[in-house]
C-alpha cells in the first residue's frame, strides 16, 4: 500500500487552504475539525508503515507551519500518533465507521492534551477547564466530521491497492 | 580483489538485513531527530520559511475565503427567513391570544359598567320618565351575572351566580335598571334560578300609566306577556307603559314591567286580553339585580 505522493501533496496543500480558510466558517467556539490530523489518521491505518510515518510527519509540519506554532512539534506528535495507530491497525476492524469515529475521538484527545500540557511547562499556560472544554470540543468536532473526510480520502485513492 | 568485492557484497547484505528489521525504527528515531533539530532553527529563519510558504497559500485562501463567505451568507439568509418565518407564527399566535384577552376584558369591562349604571339607576333614580321607584325599602341590590337560560317546554328560567351565601332568598325581585326581569324561583348556596316575566308561572300586578287601568300580567311561554282582567271598557291603547302596582307585596312599586304591543282584542266575554312586549330583553341581558325588600308591603302567601 504505497503512497501516490503527488496526491498527498495536493491533498496536504489543499488542507493547509481550507484549514485556514474555509473551516472559520464552520466554527464552533473557535473550534473546527483538523484536516491534518484526519489525513494522517487515514495513512497511518491504510499506507505502507514507514510511508505512513513520513507522511505523518510532514503532515504535522504542514501544521506547524500554518498555525505559525514551534517548528517540528506537531510533526513529533503526528509521528507518534500514527506510529501508535500503526501498531493496533491489524487488532482492529479499521472498515467500521465507528471504530475509525473513535480512534479520531481518543488520538485528538491524547495530541491537545499532550500540547496543551507541554504549554503548561514551557509557556506558563495555566491548566484550566476552559482549556478541557475546548480539547472535548475539539474531539467531538474531529468526531463528527471523520466519516465525511475518510470516505473522501478514499476516493482520492492516495494509497495503492486498498486492502478491502 | 574479489575477496574485497565479497566483503563489500556481505556488509551491504548484512546492513539491508538491518535495515530491513529496523525500518520503522530507523525512520522514526530520524524523523524524530529531525524534529529536534527544526525546532531549534532561528526564529527569524522559521518566520522567512512560513512567510514564504504563506504567501503561496495567500491566493488559494482568498478564493476558498470568498466561496466560504457567499455561501455563509446565502446560509444565513435562509435561516433568518426561515427563523423570521418561525417568529412571524409565533408573534401571530401571540397577537391570537392578547386579542382575545382584550375582547374578554372589554366584555367584562361593559359588562361591569352596565351593572354599575343600573345600580345608580335603581338607587338615584329621578322622576325622568315619571316614574319615581321607592328605593327606601330596598335593603339589598346584590348584582347577579347571568350564567346560563334555561328554557324547557315553556319555562323560562335564568341561572345567576348568586346564592343563599351572598343574602339571596326566593321570592326576591329581580330587576335591570328601572325593569322587572322576574322573581327569585329556586336559591342554591352560590347560584339561583331566576324566573322571568315571559315565564307562564310569572304575574304580577301592572297598571296602565296613561288610562291608570290595572290589570294582571303574565308571562306566556313567548316573547311576548298577557295582560288579563282589563274590563272591556278599558281606555288602553297601544305604546302604554305599564308599571307594577307593589300590591302583591313583591315587587316594588313602579317599575317598568312593559309596553302595549297590540291594539287590545276584544275576545271573551268579560275581560281584554293585551299583548305586552317586556321592557326588558332577555337575550340581551347579561347581569340582573336582585332586590331584597326590607318590608313587605303586603303579607300574602306565595302566588305560585
């Protein structure tokens, strides 16, 4: 299961356009559903594993980059999201919407809890429960549009001969 | 030669082996250190690298920011039509109720207003129509709002809302301004059954105002009274007012009982029997007043 990188590129650059575009009208609390993190889901569960790890880690450059925060931290945590999903894709039933639904639900969980800790030490950021309803925001969001956006990386087919 | 040719062949062999068995390892402790790295360039060096890939996404931005604004709007606009919609049935709805509330209130309202102005009436009555009504002996005027007519056969009974808690007894009159409506029939302890005029159990005892003939009148089952006992001879026309004579002892005296309606007929041998119309509507009423008598003028038994 090779990545087409050409369609990972446009795909990647396409997400970077809408992430900072489109999305600000779908809002929710200053919340929207994270494009990158959806697409470096889908690699990590249907791509060639070391692919999937690359890709993930450009991915979450892609991020760095667009929300200006610190070079390579995302790129890190998207690493270590996907190389985590790589390890339980073959206990899983990856087909089934829900499960796709929960791994969305519980990785974007772990990343901004780990982010958001990580602000804490180095950024004096106080820990607080807005902090904590915006991450369970964050994850209900992500939740809600994963069907939406799995289904259409599908059709874009960035992976060659998807396992049924 | 060939033997540095194996060698080299055999390292390369074992260190694909390597590879091979550590790929994910190999590229996730790279990648990692590559992480590392990055984030230790200079700011001003990452801010160059992101203002140059910014102003690559700059155009396809504004082109996603204007798709994404026009349908906002158009999205927007439904909605708030769709939620004026809403609100315009609500507000209906509201207008419906306040509506009804008003009419309720302006009822009641002219309703209570009529009560008063017969109360006055009966109570400061001058001699206007010549008809001074003794009040000195009224020692009671309960109002009473109508809340049901009954008329079964030929009965005509009102159902008022008052009873024996509010004073009421039978045999009481019950007047609308300066007019008779009828008589206290039956008293329950909050609501009373008031017999009308029109009622063929009803009689009182009426005078002609202009020929001064006296005469019984009672009621008929119809809209319409009967005046009986008036002697052939009698000088009664029709548009007479007739008033009550307090002879029974129940009715005060001159109250309004009704107006002529015919010219008389002569039928029978010995009396005229006169068509009078009540002075009173009864589909017009909406309260009465009840009198209490302080004394009777009379001591007669109950006619009925």
């Amino acid at each position: 299961m090779k990545v087409h990188w050409e369609k990972f590129a446009m795909v990647l650059f396409a997400c970077a356009v809408l992430q900072g575009s489109l999305l600000f009208y779908i809002e929710v609390e200053s919340c929207a559903p994270d494009l990158f993190l959806m697409l470096v889901i889908f690699l990590a569960l249907y791509a060639d594993k070391e692919q999937a790890l690359l890709c993930a880690w450009i991915a979450g450059l892609g991020k760095d980059i667009s929300t200006a925060g610190r070079l390579g931290f995302y790129a890190f945590l998207f690493m270590a999201a996907a190389f985590f999903i790589i390890r339980i894709r073959d206990e899983i039933y990856k087909e089934e919407h829900f499960t796709r639904m929960f791994l969305v639900f519980f990785v974007t969980m772990g990343i901004h809890l780990v982010a958001v800790i990580y602000a804490s030490f180095f950024f004096n950021y106080r820990l607080s429960r807005g902090f904590a309803l915006s991450i369970l925001l964050l994850s209900v969001y992500n939740l809600i549009a994963t069907p939406v956006m799995i289904s259409l990386f599908e059709k874009i087919k960035m992976v060659k001969k998807l396992k049924a | 030669m060939k033997l540095k040719f194996a060698w080299w062949r055999s390292n390369q062999k074992e260190s694909f082996g390597i590879w091979k068995l550590h790929k994910r390892k190999i590229v996730l402790a790279a990648l990692f250190v590559l992480s590392l790295l990055l984030s230790n360039i200079p700011e001003k060096k990452y801010s160059t690298i992101q203002m140059t890939i910014a102003s690559v996404l700059v155009l396809p931005e504004r082109g996603a920011f204007f798709v994404g604004g026009v349908a906002s709007n158009f999205a927007k606009d439904v909605l708030s039509a769709l939620g004026a919609s809403l609100e315009n049935r609500k507000l209906k709805a509201t207008q419906r109720r306040l509506e009804i509330t008003i009419s309720r209130q302006k009822n009641e309202i002219m309703r209570l207003r009529g009560e008063l102005d017969a109360l006055k009436g009966v109570r400061n009555r001058e001699t206007t129509s010549e008809l001074p009504l003794e009040v000195a002996r009224v020692q009671l005027m309960q109002p009473g709002k109508i809340i049901s007519v009954t008329s079964a056969n030929w009965s005509r009974l009102l159902i008022v809302n008052v009873g024996s808690r509010d004073g009421i007894e039978t045999n009481m009159p019950v007047v609308w301004d300066d007019a008779v409506v009828g008589l206290v029939y039956k008293v329950g302890p909050y609501c009373s059954a008031v017999q009308l005029i029109t009622d063929p159990d009803f009689t009182i005892w009426a005078i002609d105002v202009e020929s001064r003939q006296q005469g019984i009148v009672k009621g008929n089952g119809s809209p319409l009274c009967r005046m009986t006992y008036v002697p052939l001879d009698a000088n009664v026309k029709k548009g007479d007012w007739l008033v009550s004579t307090g002879r029974a002892g129940i009715f005060p005296e001159n109250l309004v009982v009704g107006q002529v309606a015919e010219a008389p007929e002569k039928r029978g041998v010995i009396f005229l029997d006169i068509k009078i119309k009540p002075r009173v509507d009864i589909r017009r009423l909406e309260s009465v007043i009840i009198l209490k008598i302080s004394q009777p003028l009379l001591d007669l038994p109950d006619l009925r």
